[in-house]
C-alpha cells in the first residue's frame, strides 16, 4: 500500500495549503491505526472488515474523510471472528480526519502547552497532535483498557509517545491541563465536574456536550468558571461511557410506544421527522427536555417518529412522506408537542438560539446558555 501517497491526499482534502495541520494528517499512517473496523451490511447486521484480507479496500476506508466504527457494544473488531455479528450501538471509532481537524483547530494548541485528548479511540487526534505539538506535551484517556493499550502500540511503532491513561472521565482525570479536546460528548453536570477540575486555569477546552451535537468552546477564569461559545459548528461524536457498552435503552417504552393507542391522538403540524440526524432539533430538545430518546422507521412513504422518556412518557407520528402525521401520545409529558413547538420557533424565527450562543460552564457542570433573552440550561 502506499500509504503516503494516500495520506497527502487525504491531507489536500481536509486541511488548506498552508494549515498547521496538513503535515500531521500526511505522516500519519491512519491504515496502521485501523486494522478492523465494521460495516453494516445490505441487512443492516454489522459485519467485521480485516484490511489484511483487502487491502484495497482498506486503504480506500482508512483514507477517505468518514468515520470507522471500531466497537459495536462491547466487541472491538480487533477481536472478533469473521463470523461474529454483534448487535447494539457503536461504542468506539476512528472519527472522521475532517472533524478532529476541526476540534483541534477549536482546541487552539500551541507549542509548549500541554493536551488532554479524551476519547483515545483509534488514535488519530493523539496522533496527528503529537506530530504537531510533540508527543510529550500529549495525554490521551479513554474508559476502555483495550482501546488505550492498542492506541499506545500502533502509535509507538510510528515514532510517537504519548502518555496514555485508562479512567473515566465522569469520575476521574488526572492530571491538569492547558488545554482540552473532547472527541466524546461530556455529560452536563455532575459527570462533568472532574474534567473542568483538570482544566488549567487560563486554559482552553473544547468538546460536544452529551446527548446534543453542540461543540462548546470556553477559557477557564480563576474562579473556575468557564466561559465561551457554542460554535456555529456541529458534531455527532457518541456519548461518554462507564464500563464496555452504554445502558440499555428504553427498549420496553418504545415497544409500548409502537403499539398503544395513546391518551391523545391528534394531526400533527409538522411531517414526521428522524430527530438523531436534524442535529439542531436534537439539541435543543435536550436542552428543552433532558433525556429524550428516539427512533426513526420509513416504509416506502410511511414515515415514523417514536420519541420515549424516562418518565414514561411517550409519542408515536405516523404520516406519509410530508403529510401531517397522526399522532399519539401517552405519559406525563406530551413529547411531540414539545418538539412541534421547537419546530415552530425554528419555521417562524429561521434559526434556533443554539449555534453562537454564549456558554458559561460553572465548577459544578452546569452549562449556563444564552443568547439575547433567551436563557437555557443543561446539567441543572
């Protein structure tokens, strides 16, 4: 495989001539760092890929501008058999080169300062900032034994040296930082108090906040607060984790979700919609209503939306393509019609106050959002 010539190209893709950033992704081997990975197949099962057994294939995964899914649960490709079909949501990747630029470009490194990178992952972000701030100014964490130690041989082999720790993050960081990059989503609150602890003060942090796609960026001032921006960027990167996989979803609401007929059954306003992938509208339910979860099902034109709380509310919507939906809803909150009233805002004001607000970040985790007269909280 030549794999330079890859990475350059990958790097003319992804960074501009004259980014600080171009020679890292150009010397870095991302095919070293992602042996196996996992597809969906036409089923929708997931299905391990050995780039030993392709190597075409794995040179056109490992330098395209995509994310790899590395772990479905607790099975790390690494270590799974060709047989092997796990069943769950991803649980670790190779993030996509494009997007940790643009966290590193967000993180503001600088020569001398040190970095905790918190989701080692495969590696690349430790990667490409050793290469460009020196490895020893370099930490990277992760939850996962595995991930760490693998990170920590494929990237010695290529002449970098990183320190590397295993802990959760929601209970412990070690050390302090001048700066820190986040390539999982923080939980606002309690879970994220420790990395606020280990943020120097004069320090830089940049991350996603758990169960929202919004990147936060903000300096840490001497009484511990953080405060900054919400920028006018976006990223789907996977929550923080405590042990090998997430706890089991609302599996029993939505199935009640899918069949009950509801307390309520209306027309909706607005078409069913996949609310996971319209980022913004995720967003701000969270923001809204903490701790919604969803699903999205098409059949030829029928489309379905199921939203579940864990207060036991409910919703189902029901519509053909862009037609109002049929509605029903079941529980102490009426969750649709929350959602219909951020679509609402959305229709009638063209944007929602989320993308450039301003954040402050107070020692406790709450995340304190505003924006005009707007007020928000997460965490609180």
């Amino acid at each position: 495989m030549d794999w330079e010539k890859e990475a350059g190209k990958l790097a003319d893709r992804v960074t501009d001539p004259d980014s600080l950033w171009r020679a890292p992704v150009a010397t870095v081997p991302r095919h070293d760092l992602v042996p196996c990975w996992w597809e969906t197949d036409d089923t929708g099962r997931w299905t391990r890929r050995s780039g030993t057994d392709d190597p075409a294939a794995w040179s056109e995964a490992a330098y395209s501008d995509r994310s790899l899914i590395t772990q479905v649960g607790p099975l790390h490709a690494d270590r799974a058999g060709p047989g092997d079909r796990p069943e769950g949501l991803p649980t670790s990747s190779a993030t996509l080169p494009s997007l940790v630029v643009r966290m590193l470009r967000h993180g503001r490194l600088g020569d001398g300062l040190s970095l905790l990178d918190l989701g080692t992952g495969a590696g690349g972000l430790t990667a490409y900032a050793s290469r460009r701030i020196g490895y020893r100014h370099v930490t990277s964490l992760d939850v996962d034994p595995y991930l760490t130690e693998a990170a920590s041989v494929r990237l010695a082999a290529i002449g970098l040296h990183p320190t590397f720790v295993t802990a959760d993050a929601t209970t412990r960081v070690p050390g302090t930082y001048e700066r820190i990059v986040s390539t999982v989503g923080l939980p606002a609150g309690p879970g994220l108090r420790p990395v606020l602890a280990a943020l120097a003060p004069g320090g830089r942090i940049a991350t996603t906040i758990g169960r929202t796609s919004l990147i936060v960026t903000g300096w840490k001032h001497a009484n511990g607060d953080v405060v900054g921006v919400i920028e006018r960027d976006m990223a789907g990167f996977m929550p923080t984790r405590s042990g090998d996989d997430y706890p089991p979803a609302l599996a029993d609401l939505f199935a009640h979700a899918r069949t009950s007929k509801g307390e309520t059954t209306n027309t909706g306003r607005y078409p069913a919609v996949n609310v996971a992938e319209a980022w913004e509208l995720q967003s701000m339910l969270e923001v809204t209503t903490p701790g919604v979860e969803s699903a999205f099902e098409t059949d030829g034109d029928t489309r379905t939306t199921y939203l579940v709380h864990p207060d036991g509310s409910w919703a189902r919507a029901v519509g053909e393509w862009t037609d109002p939906p049929e509605v029903h809803q079941g529980g102490p909150q009426r969750l649709w019609t929350l959602l219909e009233r951020i679509r609402h805002r959305l229709n009638a004001e063209g944007s929602l106050p989320l993308l450039g607000a301003r954040v402050c970040i107070t020692p406790d985790g709450v995340v304190h959002l505003s924006r005009g007269g707007w007020r928000g909280t997460l965490g609180g």
